[in-house]
C-alpha cells in the first residue's frame, strides 16, 4: 500500500513533510511565548533564539568552545575505539578468554560513566583529560560488545579454510576475521559517537571542563537565556550531524556488504 | 562447576589485585581498597540508604514509567500514520540529538530545583529512544498478521493490544534499554546540578569535603544500582519476551 502511493507522481514528496514539521516547530516555539502561553522569561521566542544564535556565531568564544568539545568527543571516540577494537579482537580469538572475562564484563558495562564524575574531577580537575576520562569510559564499552559479537559471527567454515591454506594470523584477522566483523564494528562506532558526544557535553556542564557545556552553564548562571537556548540548539545540530556523519562512514565503508547493495 | 568458576575467576582475581596493590598506598585520591571498603559498610548504613538512595531511585522509576508510557503512546499514534510520521521524524530525529543532560538547565527554569524538575529531565532524555523504537516496530508489524486481522474484524483496543503492541514490543523493550541507561545518567546528574539529597548529591558532597574514601564508596554504590537495574530489566525482559526469543530461536535453527 505504502508502495503504490509513494510511486505515484501526484503523491507530495515525503520530504515536504518533514520540512512541514520542522516549520510547524519554529512557528510554535514563536508563537507559544508571544501568545503568552509559555512566559517569554522561560522560553524566549524562536526568532529571539535565532539571533542570539548569530551573536554567538559571530564571537571566537563559541568557536574555541565548539573546537574544545569536538577535541574531546573525537580523542575520547578515538581512543575507546581504538581500545574496544585491539581487545575485542583479543578476547574473542584467544579460545577460552571470552568465557573468562564475560562476567566482568557484564559487570562493568552498566556502571553509569557519571559515577566516575567525581573522580575525573579530583584527578584532573576542568582540564580537557575530565571529559576524555568519562567519554573514553562510555563509548569503550559499545565498540566492545560490537566487536565481540563480530567476532563471534565469523563463519567457521571460512575460518577452517584460511587454517588449512597456512594462512598465519594476521591474514586470518585481515582476511576473514575483519570483514566479518566490520559491519558490527560501525554500529558500535556509531552508537559510541553519539555516547561520546553525551558524555562530553556533560562533562562540561557538571565539572566545567571548557567546551559547549561549560558555555551553556554560564548563559544559565547569567540568565542569558535567549544564548543558552541557541546552545542548545547547536549541541543538537551537532548530535544530528554526528549521527549523519556515522551513517555515511558506514555506508562508504560498507559499500561491498549486503545490507549496503540490498537496500540501494 | 567450569563455569562457576570462570564467571568468578576474573573478576576475584581483579578485586585482589586492586586490594593488594592499594594496600600500602599513600596516595590521598586513590586510598587503599580496605579503606574504602570499610567507609562502604560505615557510610551506607540502612538510614543513609533510605534517606538518600530511596528518593533517587523512586525519582528514576518514576520518569522512566512516564517517558515509557508517553514515548508508546505518541510512538503508536506516529508509527500508524504515514504522513504523521513523514512530518514529524526530522523534529524527532533532532530532538533525540539534543545530549540530554544539557535539557538539566531549562527544566530548572520551568520547574525549579524539586523532583519535578528531576522527574521531568528524565522524562525528556528517556522518551526518544523509545519512542523512535516505537514508531520502527509499530511500522514493522508483520504485514500477514495486520491482514488477518482486519479480515477476521478485530479492531480498536483489542488489536492494538494483541496486534500492534505485542508486534513492536521487542522494539519497544530495546528503547527502554537504552532509556534506562540514560535515565540513570539523568538521576544523578540532575542530583549534582541541584539538590538536597539522593545519591548524586551525597557522591558530590563527599567529594567536595574530600571525603575520598567515602567518595569511592559512593561511586561503588552507584556501579552496583547500575548492575543491579540492568539484571533487573534483563530479567523482565526475557518474561516478557519469552514468545520473541523462542520464536528466534527455532528461526535460527531452521
């Protein structure tokens, strides 16, 4: 049913709708403060929004706050990537390692990052190691499970197969154990960049590290509330914009996988 | 008995090594592990659990219960209609980015410093990932399944119920997954911000009074609600879905 109407010319383009909904937003967030529904001094109006905005696009502060927050979310993402990679590959290509450190692992993947808060603090105060500290915690953990599951995934029969050729043990792991791995590696990547991105935006709004959080503090503290909603809006922008950036590196990267070929 | 003790192994082996190599330790943010763990059993006392523990966590049940109610319902409503969905999915898609604990500073403003305001956060930052998760399973129910059911002229409640809710509900219970990690953020977060008890609150007070050991202690504590929320959901979830992962499970073996 859903097909036959999006086929159809006359049909409206889905995509207007979208942008529909995007107006209706602004145009309610306008409207509910200048009608007075919502009072003007707890949501100021879009347009007020918007052109703080531009205030703030237009100082260096913004940008060296913005620079901050992208340092810590791409070394945290980095570092946790780099790290979930090496030991998942590790744990799950040792035989008997994986049944050793399941419980462990179980154990501290749901201890919330936050918990960690105070010690970043007393550890390395509002430097920029604060928000890598509980950024690197946080993502480490969904590259982990991604890259165990990869490894798990690999067909046996492949494995066999490269054994009995004498392939040694990095072409195994080149050859068979990471294209296999590959697609659940990118979706752990992609969940542990908008993690990440959580993270370090909340390290700078409890601790104040420098970065979009600690700015956002400060326009609250100072009841610039038309600049904390503007930041606001551009900590989302960036979140969607991260989300959009991963689905592309997963497309591109995965151009050869069927999930990839069958949906195009 | 293997097993036993490969689940137990590791995780004794790295308590006595954290113990031993604490044991001397002089350094004043890193205490030995005996130290902590006897702040742990003075610090945690029944009365400090209910005064501090309790709050947070009935705050935390309390906004996950509402953003789950609130993201299922919105989520079915958008997942049925078609055009609904196309208007709404980039406003969601842009709510959901929003990292939610920066939602902490305009709840203050609408509803101060209480548990409204903390209940409310949670709310905020729990009902995405649900609701989104929703709306992809509502949209996926099994296209037989709707047909026979308009065929044989069930309809109203009754489908929603047997139908649409139990077709999305491995959806729905992944959602809540996540939520339930973001709500725990939330929690204590939204206690270091502004208030007057719960556990985020008493960890930052410890902190603050470089009260370490009771700090760590702290920070054990709330490892373990995270640990013990997850087993917890876990739990519900395979009563809940017992029908799904059979279901796999004799899929896989086909």
């Amino acid at each position: 049913m859903t097909g036959t109407a999006t086929s159809t010319p006359r049909a409206v383009p889905l995509a207007v709708y979208g942008v529909a909904g995007l107006a209706g937003l602004l145009v309610l967030a306008e409207a509910l403060p200048r009608l007075g529904v919502v009072p003007a001094r707890y949501l100021p109006p879009a347009t007020e929004i918007l052109s703080a905005l531009g205030r703030e696009v237009s100082t260096g502060a913004f940008w060296t706050a913005l620079g901050h927050t992208l340092v810590a979310w791409a070394a945290g993402l980095a570092i946790a990537a780099g790290a979930g990679i090496v030991l998942g590959i590790v744990i799950g290509a040792v035989p008997g390692l994986r049944a050793a450190t399941a419980s462990t692992i179980e154990f501290l993947r749901p201890i919330p990052s936050v918990a960690l808060i105070p010690l970043a603090v007393l550890l390395y105060g509002t430097d920029l190691k604060s928000s890598l500290l509980l950024v690197v915690y946080a993502s480490f953990w969904q590259v982990l499970i991604q890259v165990l599951a990869g490894v798990q995934d690999v067909d046996p029969i492949a494995e066999e197969t490269a054994r009995s050729y004498g392939l040694g043990w990095w072409y195994r792991i080149r050859y068979v154990l990471w294209p296999t791995a590959l697609p659940y590696l990118l979706t752990g990547v992609r969940l542990a960049a908008a993690v990440a991105l959580i993270l370090a935006i909340t390290a700078e709004l409890v601790i104040g590290s420098p970065g979009l959080g600690a700015e956002i503090a400060v326009a609250q503290t100072s009841n610039a509330l038309p600049a904390m909603y503007a930041l606001i809006v551009v900590t989302g922008l960036l979140g969607v914009l991260i989300n959009l950036g991963a689905r592309a590196l997963e497309r591109h990267l995965l151009s050869w996988h069927q999930s990839i070929r069958g949906a195009a | 008995m293997k097993k036993i003790l490969l689940a137990v192994g590791l995780p004794v082996v790295l308590v006595a090594a954290w113990y031993l190599l604490s044991y001397g330790s002089e350094s004043f943010y890193v205490p030995p592990l005996r130290t902590i763990l006897a702040a742990l059993v003075d610090t945690w006392t029944p009365d400090r659990l209910r005064a501090d523990v309790l709050p947070s966590v009935l705050r935390l049940l309390g906004g996950f219960v509402l953003a789950t109610a609130l993201g299922v319902a919105v989520g079915v409503v958008i997942g049925t209609h078609r055009r609904v969905r196309a208007a709404a999915e980039p406003v969601l898609e842009f709510f959901r980015a929003i990292p939610p604990p920066v939602l902490i500073p305009v709840v203050m403003i609408f509803a101060g410093i209480g548990d409204t305001m903390k209940i409310l956060v949670i709310v905020f930052g729990c009902i995405w990932p649900i609701l989104l998760n929703t709306v992809e399973g509502v949209r996926a129910v099994d296209s037989v399944l709707s047909d026979t059911a308009r065929s044989y002229g069930i309809g109203g409640p009754a489908r929603l119920w047997h139908l649409v809710l139990r077709g999305a509900s491995p959806q729905i219970v992944t959602g809540m997954r996540q939520a339930l990690s973001i709500a725990i953020i939330l929690m204590v977060i939204s206690e270091m911000f502004a208030a007057s008890n719960g556990l985020g609150f008493t960890i930052v007070q410890f902190q603050r009074s470089f009260a370490i050991p009771e700090m760590w202690s702290g920070t054990i504590v709330l490892g373990l609600l995270g640990v013990v929320l997850s087993v917890l959901f876990r739990l519900a979830e395979s009563r809940v879905l017992s029908w799904y992962h059979g279901l796999r499970g004799t899929q896989r073996q086909s």
